[in-house]
C-alpha cells in the first residue's frame, strides 16, 4: 500500500493519525485536506490509498472488500508505529464514510488504537426498511436471541486476537461464494493467476485463499491440481506444513500420475521433512523420480534426502541427474560440495564450494544493481522485487536448508525512506 506521511512543526514525539479515503475515493479526493489541517494542529499524519485504489497495488482493482480494508488499517498501523518520531502509545484512526466502518472495527479490535475518528459512518442498519414489521431489536428488547440476517457476533470473530487476525480477508468469503457466485460466473485460471501474483509479492496468505478458490471453482481436474500444488507451496512459505502436507495429498488424490503429480510428491516430500516425518519423505522424492525421470528438482531433493541419510554414493549420482537437467545454481552446487566431502573427495569439494559461493556473491551483486535500477529513477520507496523461488509458476519447492536459508532468490525490499522523504510515496509491505 502507498500513501503520504506528514510531519507537523512541533517537537517530537508526535501523536499520530492513521488517515484512509472512504467507498472509492483516493488520497488526494478531501482526504488529504484533513491531514494538513491535523498537521498544522501538531498532529503526525500517515494517509493512504486502500488497496487496489489510487497509488496502493493490488488486484483486482477498485474491488471493496471491507475485511482487507480492516487489515490494510492494521498493516498501516504497525508501519506507522515503526516512524521514529512517532509516539506509538498515541495512535488514532480516522475513517471517512465507507471507510469510516473499517476504522470502528480496528478501533474495537486493535489495542493499539488510543482514539478514533468516524465521520459519516457507514454501518448496516439493524431494521429491514422493505419490511413493514419492527424488530424486536428495534424495540430495545435486547440481544438474547441470534438475528438471522444480521449476526452482531459471528462465530468467525470469537478467536483470541492475539493468535487469529480477527480482520483476516478470509472471515467470509467462503460462505459469500457458496450462496453468491455461480461457478460459470468465475473464470479459474484467472483465479490462478491471481495466487500466483500475490505469491511474487510474497503475500502468501492472500495467495492460498485465492489457490483454494481456483480449487473449488475450477471444473477441470487437471486446473484444480495445479491450485492444490500451488497452496501448497504458499502454505510451505509460511511454514504452515501440516497445511502444505494436506494440500499436496489433495493433489495427489485428484490424480497421482498427471503432469503435476511429480511437484506435488516431491513438495510433499519437502513438507514432510520439515514436519519431522524424515523416512516417509524419502519415500515420495522417490515416488516423484519415478514419474517424472526428467523432473531436475526430484533427483535434488533425493539426494538431499539421501544425504541426509547418509547413503553419499547414491545422493552424488542423483545431485548429478539434477545438474545434467538443468538445475545448476549455488544451492545445487553447495549440496554437492557437502556430498564429496562426505566420500573423502576434499579437494574437488573445496573447488566446488568456492564456485557456489561466487556464484551467490554474483547473485546477490545482481540483485542490489535491480534493486538501485528500480529505486533510481521512481518517486516513491520503488515496487516490490521479482523475488520468489525458482519454479514458482510450476508450484517447485526445494529441500529444507542446512543452514537456515529457504534459497529465496531476487528479493526486493522497498526503500521506507527516512525523515526527510516524509512527503514521498512509500510501500507498507
């Protein structure tokens, strides 16, 4: 999301408001002529585009879902309590007509709000104005019994807010699909697409949710497999395994031999591994070699596994499999490194780790010359990297890393800016 950050004449630290545009308004549409009249008064100012409107991203555009709303609040609160000027005890929200409804559910839901600003509050009415009859909660006879078209508490919200986002996107949807949309309606490999855009700008949470879309609309079996693969992979991004497990045998039961079998085994291989179920892991990088020979990504993970195991000889002939089709990068070629130093080949294993690590120092000299490319010549903190893991389109994950690294690859992180760009766009994630 992007927006501006005013900063006011007093000394700091400043109390600050956090400022969003109403139905489908943008920033610079009134809204911003509040914040100068608060920054005047001494007040610090963080407005900002919804996303999908004005100069936020998102897809698809100009759609108003007032539960990313709620959250695009939160998000803006938490960058906004990382301002070091910014007196993060005293943070207000202010929302305008539509948006005014948001700001009232972060108010309640949020600790950190110290104080809200709700002008033409959009809010549903409790009385059905087609229907000639009162309802008893319009006659003040109180809330004992549930309202059937209008749930003041919905189970969906009786989560403990510090483990459940209790304004996470994916409160309703599934019930508003069951009852509102027509799988004919829904175009699926759209749907797709929109998962895997959301996973090149690491937003992984949104991505699964539009995965298990596809899924469920998708009328070709072929289509719905490929969205189970990749929510399963979004979920190992998040390191949600035991999800990644039961989206890849999801997969696997729609079809185990198809062209998307073979990712799914050798992902489920992966999840397994880091889920600690270790030998049976094994057993289906193996199953994925079997159906896919030219998979270069299976005979990887099975060598790791194998590695891992302590059986060298056979992880070395796989690692090469893996290098002969194609898959040479430094993560690859480390691997092999350890491998040989496992037989004893110490020289030829020195060799080899001294190449993988110029081949990361290229990688990462690569990856700051983007990112100077991309923020030289833009106004605001720049977009977000290519980023991602190779094979994303294909839903590919690699093994577990001995130290710690996912092998993420091309990551991009937007420049926040400091005290002197307060007038310049910025990127909240």
């Amino acid at each position: 999301m992007s927006g501006w950050f005013y900063s006011p004449g007093t000394p700091p630290p400043w109390p600050a408001i956090v400022m969003a545009h109403g139905f489908s308004a943008t920033k610079q549409m009134v809204a911003d002529k509040y914040a100068e009249v608060f920054t005047e008064s001494g007040l610090a100012v963080l407005l900002y585009d919804h996303r999908g409107f004005g100069a936020s991203g998102g897809e698809p555009r100009h759609q108003i879902n007032p539960w990313l709303q709620s959250r695009g609040y939160r998000d803006a609160i938490t960058f906004a309590t990382t301002r070091e000027n910014v007196d993060s005890d005293r943070i207000a929200v202010w929302g305008d007509s539509y948006s005014s409804g948001a700001a009232l559910v972060v108010a309640a839901l949020d600790t950190r709000v110290a104080a809200l600003n709700s002008r033409r509050c959009h809010i549903p009415l409790m009385t059905d104005r087609d229907d000639e009859r009162d309802h008893r909660f319009s006659e003040g006879e109180g809330f004992g019994d549930p309202y059937e078209e209008f749930d003041l508490d919905p189970p969906e919200l009786g989560v403990d807010p510090s483990k459940v986002d209790p304004v996470d996107s994916r409160v309703v949807t599934d019930t508003l699909d069951k009852h509102n949309i027509a799988t004919d309606d829904v175009d699926a490999r759209e749907l797709l697409d929109v998962g895997l855009n959301y996973m090149q700008i690491n937003r992984y949470e949104q991505a699964t949710e539009a995965f298990e879309r596809t899924a469920r609309f998708a009328e070709d079996d072929n289509l719905a497999q490929e969205a189970w693969v990749n929510k399963g992979v979004a979920h190992g991004e998040l390191e949600e395994w035991d999800e990644a497990i039961g989206a890849h045998r999801e997969a696997l039961r729609i079809d185990d031999s198809s062209e998307h079998a073979a990712t799914a085994e050798t992902n489920l291989a992966y999840a397994l591994w880091e889920f600690g179920e270790t030998s049976e892991a094994l057993e289906h990088a193996e199953r994925a070699v079997e159906i896919d020979e030219r998979f270069a990504a299976a005979w990887f993970n099975r060598a790791f596994f194998l590695s891992e195991r302590g059986l060298a000889e056979e992880a070395l002939n796989c690692i090469d499999n893996a290098i002969r089709l194609g898959l040479r990068n430094a993560k690859v070629i480390e691997e092999k490194a350890e491998i040989l130093e496992e037989l004893g080949e110490y020289d030829q294993a020195e060799e080899l780790a001294e190449e993988a690590n110029q081949m990361r120092e290229r990688a990462e000299q690569e990856m700051m010359d983007d990112r100077e490319e991309a923020l030289g010549g833009g106004r605001g903190a720049g977009g977000p990297g290519a980023g991602g893991q190779p094979g994303l389109g294909a839903g590919r994950q690699s093994p577990p890393q001995r130290q710690g690294d996912i092998g993420l690859e091309d990551l991009g992180l937007g420049d926040l800016g400091t005290d002197e760009d307060d007038d310049r766009e910025w990127e909240l994630e």
